[in-house]
C-alpha cells in the first residue's frame, strides 16, 4: 500500500509540477520510450551480468515483498510464543527424548501444525529443531548456545539482505546509464546539426529525459525500493531472535512461562502481545 501512495505522490507531484510550471509534456512522452529501452535494458542486463539466477529470482519476490510488507504480524509472534511455551513445556515436563516427534518431523507433529504459517517457515522449524538436538548433545551452556544461534541467524540475515543490495546496486547505476542514453542522443542531435533551432530544440531536449529518468528512477523508486526491502528483513528478523532467546531461557532452567516472556520482551513494539493475552492464550492450550 505505501509503495502505490508513494509512486502517485512522485508521478503526480514531478510531472503535474512540470506542467503547472509550463513544461510541455510532448518532447518527454515522445522521448520516453527510446531512452526508457535503452535506460531500462542497460540497468536490467547489468543486474543480469552482476547476479546468479538465484538473487535475480529472490529480488523478484523482493519487490512483490515490498508491496505486501512484512511476513510477520502481531498474531504470528503470538503464534510463535504459544508454540514455543507447548515445546518449552513439553521439554521441561518429560525431558528432550519427547522431543523427538517434534522436531525431527515438525510436519507430523501435533504442536507443529497447530502453527501452519510458522511450520511454512524453514528456517523456524530448522533453527528450533537444531536447537533441541544440540540440547539432546549435552549442549548445556546458555552463552554458547546463544552465540551458535546468533551465527545461524547472522547466516541467514546476510543471505535475505542480498536481494536488497543488488537492487541498491542498480539504483547506484542508473544515474550514469542515464548519461549514457543522454550522450547518445547529444550525438544523435550533432549528426543533425543542420536542421532548424525548433528542431535541434526538441533533439537536445529529448536527449535530456535520458540525464532526467536515469536520476528519477534511481532515486525516485529503485532506491527507495531496495530501502524497504532491507527494513522489511530486519523487521521479519525480530522473529528469529524471540526464538534464540527463548531457547537460551530453556538452557538456562527457567520455567517455561519466564522463558516465554523473556521472548515476548524482545518483540517490536508494534508487534508485541500484552503479557496478559500472551497468558491467556497459554491457558488455553491442550497439555501434550
């Protein structure tokens, strides 16, 4: 919703400006869609040159992820805290052998598919099934544990940042392939030297909209895009880390309910569950 209200203040605001200041709209809508293909095919293929397939694709999604906004909402981090008090619970009631079912086939599990938008998640049922394995290893030091997790999720952050900083790399270029489809058409207008002023006019002004859209879509919409993308991460991190701090609670020996408020408090702001709720909604849940 943010990116659609965005993109009409900039169209609207830039050129309804530029027509309210006597701008003729004519030279840039005739120049537009040559320098918009050799603008647009230079940045497109430089992002091809730049990047396997595999960021190609995730920027792709990273676009359509910037129109939805975040993966996570308050309901989920409610979700996530009641899934993880019934394993906290389990754990603390029969041991890490009836952890077993849970983990290693989180899709049969019971817990599990109480939660199905987590379960859909990997890398949440991955790093809370790591986590219980190293648990069944003996792997009892709360400081270690909470820097292997730390590495994990380090690990992942990094992976989901690079959709974001390709698409930043292109905006950083666009504004010198700009200037490349503007010489170009300062060449074309010399080659024409000898037309009227009228016309060399409305050359050297076309060749300007190249200068003109390599900037405004640097800066009016491929950085601001790659910039959300990268806010959207970091705000869907916040998930991982409740996690890590949860299970670090679990390795220390506190009572399933201080671990899940240990979580709770690492939620953002916006995003948090009152302690109340988070205690109702414990109350509810069946006993495994």
């Amino acid at each position: 919703m943010t990116l659609l209200l965005g993109l009409v203040m900039v169209f609207g605001l830039v050129f309804g400006g530029f027509m309210l200041s006597g701008g003729n709209m004519d030279i840039v809508l005739h120049a537009l869609p040559y320098e918009g293909m050799m603008i647009g095919g230079a940045s497109l293929g430089a992002f091809v040159i730049a990047n396997s397939f595999t960021v190609i694709k995730s920027s792709a999604k990273g676009v359509v992820r910037v129109m939805k906004g975040p993966r996570w909402k308050s309901a989920d981090y409610n979700d996530l805290l009641s899934l993880m008090f019934e394993l906290a619970r389990l754990y603390k009631n029969k041991g890490i052998v009836a952890m077993d079912e849970h983990i290693e086939n989180p899709e049969n599990s019971a817990i599990f598919q109480r939660y199905p938008k987590l379960m859909k998640d990997h890398f949440i049922t991955d790093l809370i099934g790591d986590s219980f394995r190293i648990m069944a290893m003996q792997f009892d030091d709360r400081f270690q544990m909470e820097d292997v997790i730390n590495r994990k999720i380090k690990k992942h952050h990094h992976e989901t940042l690079v959709s974001a900083r390709a698409i930043q790399s292109m905006a950083d270029g666009l504004p010198a392939i700009g200037i490349v489809a503007a010489v170009l058409g300062v060449i074309k207008t010399m080659s024409s030297i000898d037309k009227p002023p009228e016309i060399l006019g409305a050359m050297i002004g076309g060749a300007l909209v190249g200068t003109f859209l390599g900037v405004f879509l640097a800066y009016c919409m491929v950085q601001p895009i790659a910039g959300r993308l990268e806010q959207i991460e970091e705000e869907d991190g916040a998930m991982y880390t409740v996690i890590r701090d949860i299970i670090v609670a679990i390795v220390a020996g506190h009572p399933p309910g201080v671990c899940i408020e240990l979580g709770r408090g690492n939620i953002p702001t916006t995003k948090q569950p009152g302690f109340s709720a988070v205690e109702s909604a414990q109350r509810e849940l069946p006993v495994t």
